[in-house]
C-alpha cells in the first residue's frame, strides 16, 4: 500500500557529504514522522534522525551538527543531508514512515535501505 523507495548512497571519503533522498508512494492520505535508520554489520538498527509533518527535528547524539533532515510535503519526500562523513557513519540507511493511508489506517513502512560507506 505504501512504498518507501530510498537513494543517494555510495562511497565517500572521510570528511565528504552526501545527501540521501527517500520518496513515499501508493496509496497516501498523509504522513506523519518520516525517520532515518542506519544499520552496521552486527549492530542493530538504530534512529538517526527523524522529522515531524511541522517540521520540528530530532538527531541522534553521534550525528547532531553533522546531519540535517528534511522534507517536502507536497513530494512526499525526506532527505538527509550528510556533511563531515566518519568512518563510522558506514552503514545502510533505511528510511520509515507513519503514514496514514486512504482508508484512514496507519501503517508504519520501511525503505529497502541504501548502502553509505564512508573510507579511504
């Protein structure tokens, strides 16, 4: 009902950026939080940044300073800007939602995940 397609990944060096972009689709009638999700080989998954449909924020504390989360309403889309990239910024990134569909249901999706990996 609800897909959650990411991109924006790749290979940077220590101290490039990246911006990744994740766009909602199928059958919406609003969504609410949109969130970024990294996860590392053997290490769970973990909440690096989210935004509300207002657009107020939240940052992990390893990434505050260094990421900026965003959205368009109208695109149905979130993006995360990433500056200052770490080593251990290496991850996938998984985009979620909350997202109220057409029947009014709410229904909390995932992205498919984009691999950043950030070395020398």
């Amino acid at each position: 009902q609800v897909q959650l397609v990411e991109s924006g990944g790749g290979l940077v060096q220590p101290g490039g950026s990246l911006r990744l972009s994740c766009a909602a689709s199928g059958s919406i009638f609003s969504i609410y939080n949109m969130n970024w999700y990294h996860q590392a080989p053997g290490e769970q998954r973990e909440l690096v940044a989210s935004i509300t449909s207002e657009g107020s924020t939240n940052y992990g504390d390893s990434v505050k300073g260094r990421f900026t989360i965003s959205r368009d309403n109208a695109k149905n889309t979130v993006y995360m800007q990433m500056n200052s990239l770490k080593p251990e910024d290496t991850a996938v990134y998984y985009c979620n939602a909350d997202v109220k569909i057409i029947s009014r249901a709410i229904v909390n999706s995932w992205g498919q995940g984009t691999q950043v990996t950030v070395s020398s």
